[in-house]
C-alpha cells in the first residue's frame, strides 16, 4: 500500500489573518503524515499593486498579470508569504523548506494561449518535476510551494495556487496516496457565501453542473472545484474543500466540501 501524503493549499482571508493563519500552522505541523503546503497570495499583492498605483484585473477569479504585476507577486508570494510561512513552520518544529516552481527546476510552466484573453505572465504547467519534490520528501522536509513557475527560458511566470496544487497531488499519486485539500476562510462550498449554515457536504459532477446552470457557484470557486475534478481524474484519492481553522475535522473526513466523481 503506498504511503499516504497530504497536498495542503492554504488560501483567502487566512493569509491575511495572522491569528486565522497561526492556528492553521499549529495544526498543519502536528499532522504526522507526510505533507506539502502550496499557498496563494492573499490580499498582500493586490494591496501592493494599489500603493504602487497599477491596475490589477481578474477574469474568472484568475489574475491577469503584466509585467510590473509579476514583479509585485514574485516579491511577495515568492518572497514574504513563502519565507514567512517556513519561519513560522521551523517555530512549530516542521522542518519546511520554501520553493517556487523555479527552485530545483519543480514546476515548469509556458505563458497561458487564450483565444480571446491576455492573461499576460501567467502561466499553465507543464511538468512537475516529481523526482526532486520526493527527495526532499524522503528526507521528511516539507516544502511550502509558492504560485510562481518559470519557463525554462528565464521567464518567471504567474500560476493559479489551486491549479499547482492539483498538479503537484497528480503527479505524485504516482508514488503516494494523496489527499489534496483546499482551506480557506469558509466551512466549506457554499450555497450562499453570507450563510455558513448553507454548505454543500458533497459536489460530484453533475450537481456541480446544476450549480453553475443556476448561477450559485460564485466566481472565485469555479477554478477550485475544476482543479479539484481534474486531480480526481488524474489518480488523487480524495479531495475536500474546507476551513482552514478545522483542518484536523478535515483530516478525520468529519468537515468540509467532498469533491467525488460520483455521488456516495
């Protein structure tokens, strides 16, 4: 039976809590299984961006990123929510270390083709370079991965935080069991994001085609529960969508979003 691994992306309001983010990290260390933490950026980059006076614009819930925004997200995803995140890890003694896709050559990506839509420097992976990620693995290091991937050619590129996580779950479901987990500031997916008593337990396909039909899915979590279809496909063994803060409830299987591929 192949050793069980947790892909953990951590996201939303949380990284912009610092009571929210430091109870996450308490729970995170304790989980005894091995485990990788890939984050987003929060609300530091947008702010940066409005300090610094340049637009920022999202199409879908993915950020449309210049060149002046991909020096904004390198510096602060790569830079203080990454190495922020390792200090507080090595504090909690979770021997992390902090990576972009760049590092070690682990993500490597190509600037997104859309047929109507300049996304700028983002950028859709290509490869995950797996034998790299277990080794460090296998030396019960944790990696805390950051959205920025490059394209072998020197260019650094802007990658979807849940999209990493998905790729990086897939491609290591090759040598472990993986469970991939989504937190952020909500219980779960919701029916309406103002209710916390209005979150969906389960989401297999054809539900989550209802959803969107009916317009109650909102924006943001659309490339999420996308992400979350393809991993399943893609050889991940479970995927759940929950609350950072009940991180160990989502662990026992007793909270969050289920994603499935089939109704239980």
């Amino acid at each position: 039976m192949a050793d069980k691994i947790y892909i953990i992306k951590i996201g939303g309001n949380i990284l912009d809590d610092e009571n929210k983010l430091l109870s996450f990290l308490d729970h995170f260390a304790k989980i005894r299984e091995r485990k990788i933490l890939v984050h987003g950026g929060g609300k530091l980059a947008t702010q940066m961006a409005e300090r610094l006076h340049i637009p920022q614009k999202l199409v879908e819930g993915r950020r449309i990123t210049d060149g002046e925004t991909l020096k904004i997200v390198t510096m602060v995803y790569g830079g203080w929510i990454n190495k922020n995140l390792v200090a507080h890890l090595q504090a909690r003694g979770c021997d992390a270390i902090g990576l972009c896709g760049a590092d070690g050559n682990i993500i490597r990506a190509h600037k997104r083709i859309h047929q109507t839509i300049d996304y700028g420097f983002a950028g859709d992976i290509d490869q995950i370079n797996t034998e790299r990620l277990k080794q460090w693995i296998d030396l019960s290091m944790v990696p805390v991965v950051s959205p920025i991937t490059h394209n072998g050619n020197g260019q650094l590129l802007n990658t979807n935080a849940d999209t990493v996580a998905y790729q990086v779950g897939r491609a290591l479901s090759a040598w472990y069991e993986v469970s991939l987990v989504y937190t952020f500031e909500k219980k779960g997916v919701m029916l309406d994001v103002n209710d916390d008593g209005s979150m969906i337990s389960e989401i297999w396909p054809a539900y989550y085609a209802q959803l969107k039909a009916e317009g109650r899915i909102y924006e943001g979590m659309i490339p999420k529960i996308d992400n979350a279809f393809a991993a399943l496909t893609g050889g991940v063994k479970e995927v759940i969508i929950g609350q950072a803060e009940q991180l160990p409830g989502i662990i026992a299987n007793r909270a969050g979003t289920k994603i499935t591929n089939e109704k239980s």
